[in-house]
C-alpha cells in the first residue's frame, strides 16, 4: 500500500536558495521534455523510460542539468508522462481538455527525490534531518513517526504559495504488515455504517448520529478582508507581494483546518466500525451545477471520500463506495421513490407509510447498497424501523462523542 506523510520544513536562508535553484532547474528540464516530446523523432521518445536515456546527451549540452540530482532529474521527465497519461484519461472520460504547455516559475515549485538521493536522520525526537543529495541537510517538524514496517520510496520537497517549505515523503507498506481485513462472511453487520453525506450536516449515519458542519465563517471573514486589502496594493511592489502572502496563508489555514477536520473524523469512523458504506458522488458536477459551490467545496467530499478509503486500509476496516442515485428518494422499507424538493427534510412513504429524517433513509438505502456491494442481504432479523433509531444524536464538528468510542483527539491521525 502507498501513502505519504508531510512535515513542515525548516531550511536555512542558505539551503533554501539552492532549493530555489534546483526547483528552477527541474521547471527547465520539465520544459524541456516537452519541446523534445513535441519536435523529436518518437523513435527516440514516447515514454519515460525512453527519455530517461536522453538525459546524458542533456548533461552534455546544457551543464545546469548536471548541477541536480539524476534520480530527481529522472523523476521530473516521469512527472511530464505522468501529466500526459492524465490528460489523456479525462480526454477519455468525455471531458474536454487542452494541452501541457511550459511551467513558468510560478507554476513548478515542487522537486521529487526517487529511490535515492535522500536520507532521514535524528528522528529522535520532535525535530528530524533530512539529507538531499548535492542540496545538504533540512530540518523539518517530525510531528509524526514514520512506521518502521514503512519504506520510503520517494521525497518531495515543495515551497507553498505562502512561502512556507514542507516535505512529502512517499511511503510503502507491505499489506502483510497492515491489519487484515475481517471477511466478508464474517463481517459482523450490526457493527457496519452507511454514510449520507448531507446538506444540515457533514454526515449522518445509518445508526442515527449527525455531524455538524465545520464552522468556517471567521476564516471566510478574515479572507475577504485580506483580499480587500490586496486589491488596494500596486500589482508587483513588495507591499503586493506581503499581502498576497498574507491572503495566501489565510486559504492554507482554511485548507489544513478542513484537512484536520477529516483527518480526524475518517479515523474514528474506520476504528469505530468494521465497514463503513459512503456515496459514490460526482463532486466535479455538483459543483458545475447551479447552487451554494463554495458549501459543496469547503466540504471536499472527494478528498474525504479518498481519506476514509485509505484509513480503511491502513486499519482492516471495509470501505465501500456504492451507487448514490436514488438514495434520498427510495423508501429505505418498501423501495417505492418519492420525489422530495430540497427543502423537504422529512420522508414519508405514501405506500407503506414508514417515517424518518430524509437523511436517515438515505444512510439506510446506503447501508443496504453496501451490503448488496459485497454480496451480503440485509440481515434477516433485523428490520429497517428497528434498525434506524428513534433519536438522532447530533454532535458537534469538534468532537465525535458515543458511548464507549473516543474522542476526536483521541481518534489516532492527526493531521500535519
């Protein structure tokens, strides 16, 4: 299994001029697999590893190529067939794309160390160094332990739009070292979840709990009144150029305090139960489509989404997508649909008459799809009004509280 860790990197004024030179190299030899992809003979081209055979003659001819690391110089031709393979993927999937075209130094502020080249020391403690190969040693904010059964695989090294330096280690977990699975013949259903991702609340669950949406609006206020402020600034001069540091550190916080909010909440929701069963959504049309977008994209349900399938795999724990049409109308007891309007928060079944929260009966069809997923019924003795609860608990986006379950905090991830 592949994951990754980021840490805050903390390089000296020294250190970090070479970064920026280095950085700046890549963008160019970046740039420079491009204009070979585009005027070569693709005899010689058409792929990375192809390529990767071209960059002595490189070395030979522009001296600065020689000045980085090779594997990293590897990397960066890897990271051009990497952006075309996905260029040509939404080309397939019907959406409309246009071409790579050359990274101005604004665009390319990222290097990435592969297989060597880098090494991790004195993790001791809460700081740590790491060696670059032909750059020295940078001390990042070790917050977080890298599991011994975990090989790194590759370093990335990245200046934010802030001007902030972090470090992304590429990890490798062999799926013997992770905690199996419990099978699917085995699974204890009565300890399974479905998830409606909700419009009143983050989430709310088959088993009855609400979580409420994370509270932004201070962050939304502060934002605007940067961004007021740096529209009052002369383009290019450096009270611009602190300004739209400013504005940029503001979207990050917002980011990161979104970021630790799933962090947090995909955690205890994976250690929490043995399957978790989550909508499969559309999130690029939704927020193509009419209605509050900046709601649906402070909600990153796709990144939430990606989080609790990777958490479900680092601790044992099914998580599957199923097919989200249909879910809120369907009747959770009888499956006759009955359109519901945005604003109408109840279900009511005009054909066996069954009655619940709107979200609840979505959580359940969700459930009972997930079960379906895995070639599981629903379990015989149990039906769908005893299954939903009477009350909803409804609990606040700092704090995931049930009897016996932990806290947030407590919930083993945290974010960086």
């Amino acid at each position: 299994m592949e994951y990754s860790h980021r840490y805050h990197a903390y390089p000296t004024q020294e250190v970090a001029e070479r970064l920026d030179y280095h950085i700046d190299v890549h963008r160019q030899a970046y740039n420079y697999t491009l204009y070979e992809y585009e005027n070569t003979d693709a005899d010689d081209i058409g792929s990375a590893y192809k390529h990767h055979s071209r960059l002595p003659d490189w070395k030979d001819e522009f001296s600065i190529f020689s000045d980085v690391n090779s594997k990293a110089l590897q990397r960066t031709v890897t990271r051009f067939y990497q952006n075309l393979t996905g260029l040509s993927e939404q080309k397939q999937n019907g959406n409309t794309v246009g071409k790579l075209t050359w990274k101005s130094p604004r665009d390319y502020q990222s290097m990435t160390y592969s297989q060597s080249g880098f090494e991790l020391k004195n993790t001791s403690g809460r700081t740590a160094t790491l060696w670059l190969s032909k750059i020295g040693d940078i001390e990042i904010r070790y917050h977080r332990e890298i599991p011994d059964e975990a090989t790194i695989k590759e370093v990335t090294v990245k200046q934010e739009t802030t001007g902030e330096w972090f470090v992304s280690f590429g990890l490798e977990t062999d799926t013997a070292d992770l905690p199996g699975k419990p099978d699917v013949e085995t699974l204890d259903t009565s300890n399974s979840i479905g998830i409606d991702l909700g419009i009143l609340n983050y989430i709310h669950t088959s088993d009855g709990n609400t979580v409420d949406w994370l509270e932004l609006e201070d962050e939304y206020d502060r934002l605007r009144r940067e961004q007021r402020k740096l529209s009052r600034k002369e383009y290019g001069s450096n009270n611009y150029e602190n300004q739209r540091q400013t504005v940029a550190k503001v979207k990050r916080h917002i980011r990161q305090k979104v970021l630790d909010y799933q962090h947090k909440l995909t955690a205890w929701l994976v250690t929490e139960y043995d399957a978790v069963f989550v909508e499969d959504l559309n999130v690029t049309g939704m927020l193509q489509s009419d209605g509050n977008a900046r709601n649906k994209q402070d909600a990153a349900w796709r990144q939430f989404i990606t989080l609790l399938e990777y958490k479900g795999e680092l601790y044992g724990t099914h998580v599957v997508q199923v097919d989200a049409a249909g879910t809120t109308k369907e009747c959770a007891t009888c499956g006759v649909e009955t359109a519901k309007p945005i604003w109408v928060r109840d279900h009511s079944c005009p054909s066996c008459g069954f009655e619940c929260d709107r979200d609840a009966n979505a959580a359940i069809n969700i459930l009972q799809r997930g079960f379906s997923e895995l070639g599981l019924g629903w379990p015989e003795d149990t039906s769908v009004e005893t299954a939903l609860p009477t009350d909803t608990i409804s609990v606040s986006a700092k704090r995931v509280v049930e009897t016996g379950s932990p806290t947030l905090n407590e919930a083993t991830y945290v974010a960086e």
